[in-house]
C-alpha cells in the first residue's frame, strides 16, 4: 500500500471539481423523478407491496463474480442493536419494525429539499450488485444487494457548493425496538459521509436482497451500503439525510473514538484495539483464515479518494 502524508489537504477533502461542476452534471443527469424513473413500474411496484418481490437486472460490471452468501445467513446473522446486541436477535425480533408508511427526509445544503415516500425511490433506477460486506468484529459475507446509486437521490435535490458531507439519521420506533431502552448509543443512530464517498457510483442506497424486499433485519426499507467500509458505516432504516458543510458527529466515534473512525475503510494494516484486521471470518466457516483486502477489494476504485492522507490516523 501506498505511503500517506500526515496532513490532509484541503483540496483531497472536497476535491473542487466536485463543486465546481455538480450543477452542470445534475442539469446534464436530469433533476426529477420522471425523468429518472427507470425502476419498479406500476405493476411490479404493486407485486413489491404485495408480496416482497423486488426484480432488477445484476449490474455485472459492479458486481464481484463470487457466489453470494446464503439468504438464510445474511438474514439471520446482523448487527442492529435497535433489537438487540446479539447477532440473532435482530432477526427474532424485526418484525415489530413499522415499514409502512415510511418517509426520508432530505434536507440541508440543498437547492430542493424534498421528503420522499420509499414507494417513489422504489422508481429510481433499481440494480443488483453482489458485493462484498465486511464487519468490523472480523466477519465478512457476500450479498447481492439491489438499490440504486447515492448520486440518483442527490440529483433530485441538487446539493450546493457548501454540502461537503452527507448526514444519515436512522428511525426510532420505541414501542418497536426493543434495543433502545439500553443506551448503548445515543439514540437515533447516525452515520456520515464525505461528499466524494457519497457520490461516488459504488454508494447505494439499497432497498432489497436475493430478489425480494429488504428483510427489516437487514435495515428496511432502506439503508446505505459502502463495500470499501466497514459495515458499521451503513445505516440502517434511513429517515433522514442532511446535506451539510462540516463533519457530523456520528455514533460510534462519539462512543468508542479509539475503535470506530469517521472513515471506517477496510483496511489490513490498522488493527482494531482488540483483534487484528488482516484476516476475516467469511461465513458460514468458522476461522478467520481469509486474507483481508485493503478497502475490501475495491481499491482501484476508491483508493484515490485518500491520496495525501495517512490512513492509519484517519482510520
């Protein structure tokens, strides 16, 4: 890997060309939902609302070529400690989880703040990507998600010069979840991102897996997906997302700072305090005998998001 820098320059922070031509490629991506509409059609919206089943073509060119982990272990093996601290009790207890209604709030540095209905993001450009999801505590699956990309959500929302992060507030539903009477966290749990990470075409804002809805234990309706992070980083059961110009305070660094970085990537090379991360658990094995990959693999992708920076400070 490559030598970083200990400082951080402005410029790799909030790279300006970002800025400077956000406006001219959302005019030249289209700004409304119509116009972006290439997701669920009437019909195939109904079937979702009536059974679950969620279609979308696999976006091969986004998609790692490994056998996806079985459903029954994505969704019986999570982490939402709404329900529980345990990786069972999530899927014992989810389905008190209130999915419908449900809206997201998007709002902040922003030219149009909107508040969205999950079915009418259901009509955004919905596709299947397998990627690789790698936990913090060592443990790593293969999940074919389907959703859509981050920056088809900020096209229609038109972001400002001054939107250097992205905020993500997830739901408190506290006759639903019976995790929050401990105060683990200060509920609700949020999330962030720089701009650049948001915007970059690996982000999805997932809505589904395996062909159906998003089971509630996996975060439905939707929740953020980052392959090169860790999988605290995707925020479950999103109802807010803020545009906003300084770094937000987000849970896990506001609990355990020396364990949990803002930035989270995967990385082999920076051990978490109590265990190392050069080798994870792939379940269903048992031994963390895989060899971790730096930013899970998709470094050619996204290691130059973090040119100048030392990642073993900004962890």
């Amino acid at each position: 890997m490559a030598h970083f820098k200990d400082h951080i320059p402005s410029s790799e922070i909030t790279p300006k060309d970002i800025f400077l031509n956000r406006r001219s490629f959302m005019a030249a991506a289209g700004g409304t939902l119509a116009a972006a509409s290439m997701g669920l059609s009437p019909k195939q919206l109904h079937a979702a609302q009536i059974d679950g089943t969620l279609p979308a073509t696999r976006n091969k060119d986004f998609s790692v070529d490994v056998t996806p982990t079985a459903k029954n272990i994505i969704s019986t093996y999570n982490n939402y400690y709404e329900f529980g601290t345990d990786k069972s009790s999530p899927s014992r207890y989810a389905e008190r989880l209130v999915t419908r209604p449900w809206t997201v709030e998007v709002t902040g540095e922003v030219e149009t703040p909107r508040i969205f209905d999950i079915d009418d993001l259901l009509k955004l450009p919905l596709q299947e990507r397998v990627y690789r999801f790698r936990c913090v505590e060592a443990w790593s699956m293969v999940v074919p998600w389907i959703g859509f990309e981050f920056r088809e959500l900020a096209k229609l929302v038109n972001p400002t010069s001054k939107a250097k992060y992205v905020e993500f507030t997830t739901v408190v539903q506290k006759e639903n979840m019976t995790g929050l009477r401990y105060p683990i966290i200060d509920w609700p749990y949020k999330e962030g991102l720089r701009i650049d990470e948001a915007m970059h075409p690996l982000t999805l804002l997932t809505v589904g897996l395996y062909g159906d809805l998003l089971p509630n234990q996996n975060g439905a309706p939707i929740r953020l997906i980052v392959p090169w992070k860790y999988g605290f980083k995707g925020a479950k059961s999103i109802v807010r997302i803020a545009f906003v110009e300084k770094q937000p305070k987000t849970s896990w660094v506001e609990i355990q700072p020396q364990e949990y970085g803002f930035y989270a990537n995967v990385n082999p090379a920076v051990s978490h305090p109590r265990w190392s991360q050069q080798y994870e658990r792939a379940l269903p094995n048992l031994f963390a005998s895989q060899p971790t990959l730096p930013f899970n693999g998709y470094a050619d992708q996204v290691a130059s998001l973090y040119t100048g920076m030392d990642l073993s400070k900004y962890y």
